[in-house]
C-alpha cells in the first residue's frame, strides 16, 4: 500500500469518506501509477525513498487518482469505464460519435489522471529513456 486513509486526509483530500472504500480505490490506484512510472515503486521501496520531493509528489498523485476513481463512481478499470460511456447517441436524423468517451481526464488509455501524471512530471518517475553507458 502506497498511501494510507490517513495520509490520504492529512493531503487535505476528503471525496472518500469510508476507509473501506478507499483500500479498494487505493488497490487500482496503485496499479495505474505503476503503469505510468515503470512500476518503479514496485522495484524501490517507497518507505526507504530518500528524495522527500519524490515520495510527496507520488503520495499526493496517489490521492488525486483515488478521487478520480472515486468521480468515475467506482469503476476503477479502463474497460468498466468505457462500457458505462455510449459511444455514439442519435436525436433524429443527427449522430453524434464519441471514440473516446470518458477519456479526456486521463493519460492516454493509461487510466492515469492528467492531474496526477502532472503531479508526477518532475519528479523523474516518468522517465522513458534506456540507460546508457
């Protein structure tokens, strides 16, 4: 776990009013980070971080991806968001398609905030480069 109910109020943040329903937030939240920082929390260890800077930005994309979840209504998967998004609506003789339904807030097709992903932008958890000696 990345971020506790605890340090998900002291962040200021107050969407999820259960602790319950936060674990289960927090769970696919942690998932769609890992996705856009090569699972780098995974490989490192969040607790022994030593770059304060890094570990309070991840902590606070945590927290705002756990609120986006919990906007969507709780459905914290990228399929279940687009089944729950009409990809087309007719009124008449009018068409309306929408190829990308609900998707304007994330990353991509990463299930990642944008707001979150910004959070993350200096803080090198986004690096896509290979090492190179």
């Amino acid at each position: 776990m990345y971020l506790t109910y605890d340090e998900y109020t002291d962040l200021g943040f107050s969407k999820v009013s259960k602790e319950g329903e936060f674990e289960k937030l927090e769970k696919y939240a942690e998932r769609h980070l890992n996705l856009v920082t090569q699972d780098y929390y995974m490989l490192h260890s969040l607790k022994d971080d030593t770059n304060n800077y890094r570990v309070t930005k991840f902590k606070l994309a945590m927290a705002i991806q756990v609120d986006y979840l919990e906007t969507l209504g709780g459905n914290v998967t990228l399929s279940e968001m687009l089944s729950d998004s009409p990809s087309s609506v007719s009124i008449g003789r009018t068409r309306i398609e929408n190829k990308s339904a609900g998707m304007i807030a994330t990353v991509g097709r990463t299930m990642c905030s944008a707001e979150a992903y910004a959070e993350l932008t200096y803080t090198g958890l986004l690096y896509k480069g290979v090492a190179y000696q």
